[in-house]
C-alpha cells in the first residue's frame, strides 16, 4: 500500500527533520566548543613554557625561542625526554596539528553516525507509520463489510493494540446504531399503523355524525322522539371521538416520555372504590355489581393518578365482557415478594390466541364491543410497567377472565418508611 501522507503524517515528518537538523547543529557547536577550549589550553601551555625558558635563560633572545618553539623534527626524542620525566603524558603523544586533525575526524565521524541514525530510524518510523495505515484500510474495509454484510466480529484478528480495540469499539457502535436505526423504522412503521388505526377508529363516527347533523338540519318536522335519538347517538359518538383522542394524548405522553411518575404511598382500598365510583353508572347501566374484598392495611407505592387510569380501564373492560347482571370481583394480596391487585370477571372469557394480542394496541378480539377501540389494555400495561409492575391475564372460554396487577417489593423504597 503506498503511503498516504495526510496533514498529520506531514507534520510528523516535519517535526522529525527539525530533530534532525538541530541534533546535527548542536554536536556541531559542541565540538567547536571543545576545540575552543583545547586551543586555549595549549595556547596557555605553550605560553607557559615560553615564559618559564625566557625566565631561566634570559641571555637568550626571544627570536631564538619563538624560532626553537616554531621549529619541526626532534618529536620522537623531545617525547621521549617528556615521558621519561612524566610531564604532559596526555600531550605528548601529538603535536597539537594532530590533535586538530582528530577533533576533525571526531567531529565528521559523529555527523555521519548521526545522519545513518536517524535514516535508520526515519525508516523504521516509515515502516511503522505504513503498517499503520494498512491497518486503518483494512479497519475502513471491515467497516463496509459490517455495513454490507451485517454484524461479524473477527476474533481471530485481534491484537493486544490500539487499532484492535477501536475496531471492537467502531462494531459495538456499528450494532447500536443498526439496531438504533432499525428500531426507530419499526416506531415509524408502528406510528404508520397506529395513526391508520386512528383514522379507521375516527372515520365511522365522523361519518355516522355528520349523517345525524344532516338528518336534524333537513327535517325541521322530525318527530320528537326520532330527533331525541338522533341526539343521543350524536353525543354517543362525540363522546366516544373525546374518549379516543384522550386516549391517544395519554399514550403518546408515554410514549415520549414525557410523562413523571410521582410515587408515594396510596391505600389500595381507597383507590380501588375511586374506580369504582367513576364507573358506576356504567356498571349500573348494564346491571353489574362490583364486590370487593381488599385488605385495610394494604397500601402501594404508585403514582395515584395514573394508576387510578390504569384500574379503570381494566375494571371497565370487565363491565363490558361481563354478562347482563352479572359480577366484577376486585380483590387485593399481599406477601413477601409482592402486592398484589385482581380484577375478575365471569364472562365469556378469552383463548390463549387472544391473550397473546391483547395488550397490542387497537387490537379487538372476536368478543369485543362494536365501539370498542382497543386501546384501554395497551395503556394500562403501559402505565403498570413504567412503574416497574406487572399487568398479566389469565383466561379460558366460558369461564371469566382475570387481570393481576403485580408490584414487587424491590421497587418500593425501603420497608421501615411505608406508613401505618
């Protein structure tokens, strides 16, 4: 693979030829500065040699010791006559030409190892920084691989590196997101449906309203009684369009998250004759009795309000599958894992296929009210749940259906503070 030199790499380089030059000007100083120092050295030697001989032959003339001092030939001797008396070993080995001469051959010596040295290592940083990029190109491959083909790890390539560690962390991301993005169609696809759904459930009642209006607008004459059904059906159905946009803002509060439960500590029995109050006309209106056998001592650590609307709907589901005459039974548990409430009814009952799709919304099983919309299950699982209880159903046909809800005690806070 050639080398891509990008800005980053560029700059590398740059910083590395900088080290370079500046390591090769600084031995180079170095060196002059010992030459300085070993030139004034000798200088000082030789100065003290010429003072010390004018001094002890002063009939000499100075002439004749400059010429004797600038005079060549006689080294081996005049060595040896030094060493004999132990005097200047470090300098007597060479003239100070020659000791030049080595400080050159010193300084070119140290100039060639520093350049084969950082061309060694200017390769070596090119061969490590080319494995590099090989690597993020088989990093950006296994990329689209993931994107084309799905979620593979490949184990068997991993390395105890840097590089390894964000392809692991880049496949983590990449399943996220997948599933982000394949969660978010199928939201997408599930608004589609419900917002059909909507329009199916909001269709018929608009219509049949519209139909009546025109009917109470054309026929000034209609007879008392007929105008007065008319009427009746008119706010059935307004009444049952309220009820579903309700409904629907409630869900979509949940389903936004908008919605803060605020928990405390509610008497069970309270809550359940507060359903039971706002659902007796209806109870009344088709003969059902309600019976309820709940422990006084018994509370719950709920949201009251909502809570309150999920009971409704379940005991208002029980009215209506109960036969005429017939009895709604509200009953409470409690033991060491949880507390417990049971809405029970005595009606047709439901099949196991049924139950399975019950709580979906706008679902309408085969024993389902003609203006039902199917949407009061759907909520009361979902405002059970996002307490961290339960909402199941058991069932058979022919014989009643009954609603558990289910809080445990670990979503409580702690056993010591509830209330008396």
């Amino acid at each position: 693979m050639k080398m891509v030199w990008n800005r980053e790499l560029k700059k590398l380089a740059g910083i590395f030829l900088l080290c370079f030059f500046i390591g090769i000007l600084g031995m180079n100083l170095c060196m002059a500065a010992f030459g300085r120092d070993m030139r004034r050295e000798y200088s000082a030697l030789l100065a003290a040699v010429f003072g010390n001989v004018a001094a002890s032959y002063p009939e000499v003339a100075q002439e004749e010791l400059v010429s004797v001092l600038n005079a060549r030939g006689n080294e081996a001797s005049g060595a040896d006559i030094l060493r004999r008396y132990g005097i200047l070993d470090g300098y007597a080995g060479a003239s100070f030409a020659g000791q030049e001469n080595r400080l050159l051959l010193l300084s070119v010596s140290a100039d060639i190892f520093l350049i084969l040295l950082f061309c060694a290592l200017g390769i070596l940083l090119y061969e490590y920084f080319k494995r590099q990029q090989d690597k993020i190109q088989g990093l950006e491959s296994y990329m689209e691989a993931l994107n084309r083909s799905g979620y593979r790890l490949e184990v068997e390539d991993n390395a105890d590196d840097e590089l390894s560690g964000l392809r692991n962390e880049l496949y983590k991301l990449t399943v996220y997101l997948k599933e982000q993005t394949n969660r978010a169609l199928e939201q997408k696809r599930m608004l589609a449906d419900a917002m059909a759904d909507i329009s199916h459930q909001l269709k018929t009642p608009l219509t049949s309203a519209t139909v009546l209006l025109d009917n109470l607008s054309e026929n000034e004459d209609m007879d008392k009684a007929v105008r007065q059904r008319f009427l009746s059906e008119l706010t059935r159905q307004i009444t049952g369009m309220s009820w579903l946009v309700t409904a629907i803002l409630k869900l979509s509060k949940l389903d936004a998250g908008m919605v803060e439960f605020r928990s405390s500590w509610t008497a069970g029995k309270t809550l359940v004759w507060e359903v039971l109050q706002r659902l007796e006309v209806a109870a009344e209106w088709k003969g059902v009795t309600f019976s309820v056998d709940f422990p006084e001592e018994m509370k719950l650590y709920v949201d009251r309000k909502w809570t309150e609307e999920a009971l409704l709907n379940i005991v208002k589901n029980a009215i209506e599958h109960s036969f005429e005459g017939g009895a709604v039974e509200i009953s409470g548990e409690e033991n060491e894992v949880y507390r417990q409430i049971a809405v029970r009814d005595h009606g047709e009952g439901i099949g196991p296929e049924e139950r399975r799709n019950l709580f979906r919304r706008f679902y309408q099983g085969n024993a389902v009210r003609e203006d039902s919309i199917g949407i009061g299950l759907a909520m009361a699982r979902e405002i059970v749940e996002r307490q961290g209880g339960y909402l199941s159903v058991d069932s058979c046909r022919d014989g009643g259906t009954v609603f558990l809800f289910r809080f445990l005690h670990g979503n409580d806070p702690r056993r010591e503070n509830e209330p008396e």
